[in-house]
C-alpha cells in the first residue's frame, strides 16, 4: 500500500521563497539558474508509488521513513515543481543531500523511471538556493571552482598531501589530537595514500603485447581521471598492461581533465558540462576506437554525456557518439575474453559491487567473469554485494553518520566470507572499503578487479623470465 507525502501547509509559497536577488522563484526559474532544464512531467508521472524500490534503497533501509525513500522524494520534487513547496523547504532541502544518487531504485523500478535525472535536476536546484556558511562556500568554490577543473592543480595539492603523509606530519597532527579539535578526524582518515609517482596523460602510447596476424590491434584511449592519476597509479598500470596482454593499443591523450562526476553529483551542472566539453575534445583526437575508464563512477558520467550536453548546438552529437564508444575497464575486459592467464592465484576474493557499475550501467556480470577466468582463485559471493558502501563522491563527507552506517554493514558482510581480498572497480568505493578495513584492523586488501587480473598475467611473466634464465645458463 502506498503512503503519500504530506506537502507541508505552513511552507513558504515558492513567492516567498529565498534566491538571489532578480531571480525567479519558481521551480522552472530555479532550475534555469542551476543550468539545467525543468523535468518533463512526464519523468514524475511514470512512478506509480509500487514500492518495489523501498528496501533496495540504503537511506530508506536503514531509516524506514517515507520521505528518505526514492518515491517519497520524487514527490518532494514534484511539489517543488508544480509550486505547492517552497524550494527552500527543509525537507526538500534535506533529502536532496540525504539521498546517495546510487541508482539502486532506477535499476528495479518496473515502470523505468528515470530517478537519476530527476535527482540530478533536483540537487541542482538545492544547491542554487541553499543558504550556505561562510566556510562551506569556500570549500565549494576550491572544489569545484579551482581545484577539479585543472589536473595541474590536482597534482599540485596531492604533492602537499603525499609531503604531509611522508614527512611525519600526518602521524604527528594524529598523534597530538589536532584534527580531532578541527573536525577533521573522520575525513582526514578518508584520504588516499598519494602515489609517488602521478599517472600524467601527456600523449604516450603503448603497444599491444602480441597481434592477430588477421587484425589491426584495437586502439584504447585511457580517461586518466583525477583522483586515480595521483592516488591510483597501480590500477592505471595494471589497466594499461592487461589492455595490452589482450592486444589492445594503449594511449594516454593528452589535454584531459576530471570527467566532472563530482561537479555533477553536487549540483555544478556548468562546470560538468564544461570538463565534459574538454574531454570530449581531447579524447576524440587520440581517434582511439574505444575510451576505456577504469573508475565506475567516471565510466558511468562519461556514459551520460549524452545526456548532460544534450541541448548543446556545438556538442551534443560528438557528446553522444563518444559516451556509445566508452566502455567500463570490466566491461572491456569482458568484450575481449579475457585472454586466460597460464599461472594460478590461489586467493579467496570477495567483490563489492560499486553503485554506478551495477545499477548505473547494468554491468554486474562481467567483473565476474574476468575473475572467473583466473585460475585458483576462491571466489565468494558477499551478501548485499550491491548495496551502497557510502562513499558516493563526497556524501562520505557530507553525511559521515549515514556513511558509516552503510560501510558497517558492508564491513560485516565482507567479513563474513573470510576472503583475504576485497575487490572493486570505483575509486571512492576503494577508498572508502580500505578506510573501513583500516580502522577495523582487518588482515585484508582491498583492490581494483583489473590489478587482481593483471597479478596473474604478471606471474605468467615472471615464469618466462624464470624459464628463460634457466634455459640460458644450461
């Protein structure tokens, strides 16, 4: 039976609502200051309130309440939209920020609603009225405005993190209890440990490791990404070296940003649509057969890009021409075979599903079955493997009791396959398993599905090697 949201009668009309000042205080004027277009109703009208959606749901799992479900803030939206709530309602408010944009609900919903854009629409329209603190509009406007719009930035700041985590200030701020006065406990902890050595797309290319007498080899263009070209240098060299054990051309275009996932999930529809614009332009000159991406969040954006430049004159066919040519690192994997490695890897493995893999892109099989094709490998299926583990861009951080709610119950049900490795295919999931499996002191590790493929292919090499020498020194 279907519970219905009570739209609340003491809420300020949209008239009265607060916005910047000239500004339209209507749904539609909202959404035109938040750059982006009024859903169609349409979108609203294709939820028939079923509840199938409830229990996949992780908010609504662990908090049972109606508004905190996705039908329950779909009509929040649509109070907002038709005008009976006011923009700047505190509950709309909230749940914008509440809710994970996991996509749990869309990959259910009988009736194929698209939650995604609607709550894309709607966290736009929060974040272009939101009354926000000093401090906060800051933090945005680092993030958002300076630091994720230019990869030299990003190094730069990850260089100071790698100098804080090595000189022995990071153990020092811990050890002296400093961030724990600032606040900053929970999220420091949250930080990846910098790579030595950055991922830097300056226009290498690497060649295929053997070739199909019959075929040219397939030219792979790799999004380096943000955070994975400074923290995640392990998975880009494993990417690179399984593309290439498979045949595949690698290169590494040059003039690539952030793909701008986290702009988008935070409501900076322009910025999105402007990295997407420069990395449409850098990745169509490498004239790459496929774009691979080996973080499911930014294989899934990239997927949208369609989507987000829609209306754009310039870009809106290249757009989706380039989003019908990425592919997700598994799901390439999976097209390609995987070629079988020869040496076995007698590890038990578990798999956390990340959200924009399974629900977003409908890819759930295929990292199995590049696991499937190692040998030796225990692999364990972990109960809940779908359910969101928190991270969620930056929710971690902006909803850090919730977070850990949902990577306990992640945690524990890894723990109880008794696998020594934990594996995954999104950056932020990674960061938060290894967070949790840090503060738990559990004798496991957590890595990408393609750095536990590559493990096997490097095992095949260091058996050559070893046969080679062998055979010389007879």
């Amino acid at each position: 039976m279907s519970t219905s949201v009570a739209t609340p009668t003491s809420a300020a009309s949209p008239a009265g609502a607060a916005s910047p000042a000239g500004a339209a205080t209507d749904f539609h004027g909202l959404l035109h200051l938040a750059d982006t277009s009024a859903p169609n109703a349409a979108l609203y009208d294709a939820c028939v309130r079923c509840g199938l959606c409830l229990e996949s749901c992780p908010t609504y799992s662990l908090l049972h309440l109606e508004p905190a479900s996705p039908r329950g803030r779909i009509a929040l939206m649509r109070a907002v939209g038709e005008g009976q709530l006011a923009p700047t309602a505190p509950s709309f408010l909230a749940q914008m920020d509440l809710c994970l944009g996991c996509l749990a609900c869309q990959a259910v919903c009988p009736s194929g609603v698209e939650y995604g854009h609607l709550h894309e629409a709607g966290r736009a329209q929060a974040a272009a009225v939101r009354q926000k603190s000093a401090l906060r509009r800051v933090i945005e406007w680092t993030v958002f405005q300076w630091l994720f719009v230019s990869l030299g930035r990003v190094r730069l700041f990850a260089r100071s993190l790698w100098l804080y985590q090595r000189s022995g200030l990071q153990w020092l701020a811990r050890r002296l209890g400093v961030l724990r006065l600032l606040g900053m406990e929970g999220a420091e902890q949250l930080l990846p440990r910098i790579d030595d050595r950055f991922v830097i797309a300056d226009g290498s290319v690497y060649p295929p490791l053997w070739t199909a007498a019959e075929q040219s080899p397939r030219r792979v263009a790799l999004l380096t990404g943000c955070v994975q070209s400074v923290a995640f240098a392990a998975v880009h060299a494993a990417t690179i070296h399984a593309l290439r054990v498979n045949g595949c051309e690698v290169v590494l275009p040059r003039g690539q940003e952030c793909c701008g996932a986290l702009h988008q999930h935070g409501g900076e529809l322009a910025r999105a649509r402007e990295l997407a614009r420069r990395n449409i332009d850098a990745l169509e000159a490498a004239h790459a057969d496929v774009i691979v991406v080996n973080a499911a969040g930014c294989s899934h954006h990239v997927k949208e890009y369609g989507h987000l430049l829609r209306d754009d004159p310039l870009y809106a066919e290249r757009a989706a021409a380039l989003a019908a040519r990425t592919r997700d690192i598994t799901e390439l994997l999976a097209e390609l075979g995987p070629r079988p490695p020869q040496s076995s890897l007698p590890w038990r493995v578990t798999y956390q599903e990340p959200c924009h893999l399974a629900h977003g892109q409908k890819i759930t099989s295929q990292p199995r079955r590049v696991l499937a094709a190692i040998p030796g490998l225990d692999f364990v299926e972990m109960a809940e493997s779908s359910m969101c583990c928190g991270s969620a861009g930056t929710y971690n951080i902006l909803q850090p009791e919730m977070a850990a709610q949902l990577l306990a119950r992640k945690l524990d049900h890894s723990a109880a396959t008794r696998a020594e490795v934990i594996a995954s295919a999104n950056t932020g999931c990674m960061i938060q398993m290894r967070a949790g499996v840090a503060q738990r002191g559990m004798p496991v590790r957590v890595l990408h599905v393609v750095e536990i493929l590559d493990a096997a292919y490097r095992l095949d090499e260091q058996g050559v090697s070893a046969r080679a020498s062998t055979l010389t020194s007879s």
